[in-house]
C-alpha cells in the first residue's frame, strides 16, 4: 500500500483562479516510489465560484465549509488528512520541481525532526521572481532557534510558514493552524519549533505569488493594535508549550 503525503489548501473565490497552477506543479513533483500525494483542497466559505477551478482528479478532494480563515479552512481538512505528513499550500503559490521529495528525505531520514520548511522566492506579477537575504544555514533547525529569532527581529520568522512539511501526528497533536484572522501559519510554526526539531533546506521549495488580493496585501493586516494582539498570544502559546516541557518524539528528555 502506498504512503501518503498530505497537501492541504485554503481557498476562497480571490484566489480560486491560481488553483489549476497550483495543480500543475503538484504534477510535476516526483516523489520516491512507494509513495503518493493527496491533495484537500477545503473553500473557506460555500460559494459557486472555487468548485470549477478545483481539478478533476482522483487524487483531489474537495470540500466547503462556512467562513472562518484559512486557519480555520486547513483545520477542518485536517479531518480528511489519511498521510503520514502534511504539507501546506497556499492556493495561489506554487511548488518547484523536487520540493515534496527533499521534504520528505529529510524527516524520512531523521525522526527527531517533526517538521521542514525551505527557501521562498516571491513570484512576482509579471512572472520573474524574486529572492531575499537572511536564510540560515541548510539543514537542521534546533528546537527554539525560530522562536528566539523572531521575537528579536520585530516578529518576523527566519523561515516562511508557508512552507511547511509535518509530520501529521506532530500537527494534530498542536490543534493545526491557531485560530487567527492572520497570523496563524506564523503561530504554527512557533508552536512546532518549540516543541521539536525542524529542518531547512537551501533550495528553493515555494514560489510565493505576489498579486494585489493576497490576504497580507491587506490594510487590516498590518492594523497595530490586531497585530500586537496576535504577535502576543502567538508567542504566549509559543513559550507555555517550551515551558510545559513536552517534546517531540516523546521519548526525548
């Protein structure tokens, strides 16, 4: 029986359009043998605008739910997720070729790691892309070493959340993306990097698009009293689970 690898997508009717680009380069991933992808694709709200922009494919599930947050949205597929990982996906971001496989290799290959994130390029509107400075080095990320740094640099992660990889048990375990108007892919990953260790790998595994509707793009979202508010209970929960001593894999001290 083949393994799973889980791809879990949020999206409303902005963003539907990106989805059959999303699709293609799920396809164009080549993963080892004995191993397959799933991808739930879950509408934050229940409109008729997503459902025929969803492609038809035996490996793609589909589902509405009433609105929440894409938070929220990746939530509620967690109860379809049948994997032994879980990797997000943004609907209007893309995967290069070999993202799925070095994600996978590197906590195939280590079971102290719970999760892996990688090197972001933004894909800019006129389709070249763009990177930018401050990666840290390639391979593993101790536990902490996230949360530390982003509380040092003006709440911003060493490592984009939008890359995620993990191990599916790790995230059901933390209740998913936290419940947060914005934010939540961010509380994600501090909650993981507090209670395991991470990997980062150098090359390129997400084409982040830049477009005028992406939810960051927003005013509210850089709203000062909002962001304060969710930059403090992202880090509360953050230092209670470091403070509460629970570590993944359970056996380690």
């Amino acid at each position: 029986m083949s393994r799973r690898i889980i791809i879990v997508t949020a999206v409303h009717a902005p963003s539907a359009h990106f989805l059959p680009d999303a699709y293609k380069s799920l396809c164009e991933q080549e993963i080892p043998e004995g191993w397959e992808w799933h991808w739930l694709i879950q509408e934050d709200g229940m409109g008729d605008e997503v459902a025929p922009h969803v492609p038809n494919d035996e490996r793609v599930s589909f589902q509405q739910g009433r609105r929440g947050g894409p938070g929220v949205a990746r939530t509620i597929a967690l109860a379809r997720a049948d994997g032994e990982y879980v990797k997000v996906l943004d609907a209007d971001d893309q995967l290069p070729p070999g993202a799925l496989a070095r994600d996978l290799a590197a906590l195939e290959s280590d079971p102290s790691l719970g999760w892996a994130t990688s090197r972001v390029l933004d894909l800019l509107p006129d389709g070249s892309t763009a990177g930018f400075p401050g990666d840290p080095d390639h391979g593993p990320i101790e536990r902490k070493a996230v949360l530390d740094y982003w509380a040092a640099h003006d709440y911003r992660a060493p490592v984009h959340p939008a890359t995620l990889f993990m191990r599916r048990d790790l995230l059901v375990a933390l209740g998913g993306w936290m419940a947060l108007p914005a934010s939540e892919d961010t509380g994600l990953l501090l909650a993981l990097n507090s209670v395991a260790r991470g990997w980062f790998s150098s090359e390129v595994g997400l084409l982040y698009r830049k477009w005028e509707g992406q939810a960051t793009g927003q005013a509210a979202h850089t709203d000062a009293g909002e962001r304060d508010a969710r930059m403090a209970i992202v880090e509360a929960r953050a230092r209670a689970l470091d403070c509460f001593q629970w570590r993944y894999p359970i056996s380690e001290n």
